[in-house]
C-alpha cells in the first residue's frame, strides 16, 4: 500500500519540517523525479546538519564551498553535485531532505 | 534564522574566494549576541560568527565603543573577533576595494 | 579618493560623523535631507565635503535657503560624478 503523501508547498517543499524521514524523502524525490543513492544521502545528510547547525541555507557558490569543506574537493564541485541533483542541486537537496526553499531559488 | 540579504552577499564573495572583512558598529553589534536560553544538544545551534568562520571569514572586528554604549561586553573568547576604536574604522574602510553595508 | 558616505536616514549623519576619513565625502539623500537643516545635527568636526541631493530636498518641500551653508547642493548628475570620483562608498541607514 503506498503511504500517504506528504503535503508541499506549490514548489514542491515540505510544509512540516517535523514530518521528515526517509520514507518522505523518497517520496519527495519521487516528484522530482530522483532516485536515491548513498551519494545523494550523503549530501541530504550535510545540508541537514548544515541547516541544525546554522539556520542558514546556502545559495548555490555558497553550497558548493560548503559541501567541497565538509566532504572534500571530489564532491564539493558544481558538476558533481549539478549531476547527482539534476542540474539544480541545492534547490533539490533543499527540497528532499525536507527543508524549507532557499533563498535565490525558483 | 541568519536571513539577512548583506550576510549572504558576503558569504557568496566568500565562496568565491575574495578577503572578506566584517566589522559590527552600532545596533549591529546586538547580531553578536549569542542566543541563550536554547537547550545544550550535541548538535547546539551555532551563531553567526561560527557560520562566517565556516565560510573562512576570519577578519571579525567590532567597534568599542558601539559595544560600550549597549554595556556589552566580548567576554565569549571562543570566536577571534577583535576590537576597534571608532577613529580606527575610516581606516579600515579606506584599506578595502569595496564597502557592503546597510 | 576616500570614501563616499551615502546618509539615507536621519540618525546616519550622526552615525558616520566619527566614522569619516580625511578625504571622504558625505552625501544626504531621503529622509538623510533632513539633517541638512539647521539646528539639529550640528555637522562641527566634520572636515570634509557635505552634499545634500538636491531632487530629494525639493520632494520633502524643504527650501534651499534652509539648508545650512556647510552643505553644497547637487542634483543627479553631480551625485553621479561623486560616485564616480569615489569608487567606494558606504550607506548610513
């Protein structure tokens, strides 16, 4: 049976940042449409703790300088994280791991 | 929330490796207040100056006397932000390529 | 050049006052007009040039004749040439 869908914004953004777990995060990705891996989770993982640890979210320079601190240079690239996230990559971390929409972002 | 559009024009600048200077003068100074209150978890909230940190912005200055005059005091020594006097700030403004401010 | 000091609000002339540089500038736009009316915000210790826009002292009805004399008025194009002159410059809301 497929579970409940999770409410979003118009943009597609969880409206209960309470409601996040992994099963929302499929489904979010889903609508994308994106299909999960460990690479994806990785980055999910960082703008999570980024966004507890901050309260900031990143435009797209700063995600990338961010990422490239936390994870090293191999990932912290436009083209490795434009590829992972289809081209719009803090938009859709931003929007999988259940955090509200950025700022610049349309 | 860390939402205003002058820090993260800075940080932007930041990410594309340009020297950034920052320096908090009158109400400004209040953004220095580390917010109280919140309860101590393994993942406790950060400030401002710990996301400027993140981003490599190590040149932190405050003025004296906008600190002096809202009985403030930079008693938290875990973050390098240093002080200046008001006579010093025309000085630094005059070192830089470009001014942000609002 | 030193510093062109944008004063757009009443209390910014008095927040850049000891804040300037020797070779800076002020200039007082919106509600910053004000300020170039005597009596308040005496501008003693300022040794540098003073502005005030000219098309926003007329938007607020303020009379030229009441700005003080230390203020030189400007109209657009010469608050143009000041940013040009002053490649930096600096807001005072």
């Amino acid at each position: 049976m497929k579970p409940s869908s999770p409410e979003t914004t118009e943009d597609g953004f969880l409206l209960e940042v309470g409601q996040w777990d992994e099963t929302v995060a499929h489904q979010l990705a889903e609508r994308i449409p994106l299909t999960l891996t460990e690479a994806h989770w990785e980055i999910i993982s960082f703008i999570r703790k980024y966004h507890a640890r901050f309260r900031h979210l990143p435009n797209n320079r700063m995600f990338v300088k961010a990422v490239e601190k936390a994870l090293g240079p191999d990932k912290g690239n436009s083209r490795y994280l434009n590829g992972l996230f289809a081209g719009s990559p803090v938009k859709y971390t931003c929007m999988v791991a259940g955090l509200p929409k950025p700022p610049g972002c349309i | 929330m860390i939402d205003s559009e002058l820090f993260d024009q800075m940080l932007t600048l930041a990410a594309f490796d340009q020297a950034i200077t920052v320096l908090f003068v009158d109400d400004g100074v209040y953004r220095l207040n580390r917010e109280t209150g919140e309860p101590v978890s393994t993942m406790e909230t950060a400030g401002l100056l710990e996301l400027l940190a993140f981003y490599d912005i190590e040149s932190v200055w405050v003025e004296e006397e906008s600190l002096v005059q809202r009985d403030m005091n930079l008693d938290d020594a875990r973050l390098s932000v240093r002080t200046m006097l008001r006579e010093d700030v025309a000085g630094l403004l005059a070192r830089h390529d470009v001014i942000l401010g609002d | 050049m030193g510093v062109l000091h944008l004063v757009n609000s009443t209390e910014g002339l008095g927040r850049c006052r000891d804040r300037l540089g020797p070779d800076d500038a002020v200039i007082l736009l919106e509600a910053g007009v004000y300020t170039a009316m005597a009596p308040s915000g005496k501008p003693e210790g300022m040794d540098v040039d003073l502005f005030v826009l000219q098309e926003h002292l007329s938007q607020r009805g303020i009379a030229r004749t009441r700005v003080r004399p230390a203020f030189t008025l400007i109209d657009f194009e010469g608050f143009v040439g000041l940013t040009v002159r002053h490649t930096r410059s600096v807001t005072w809301a």
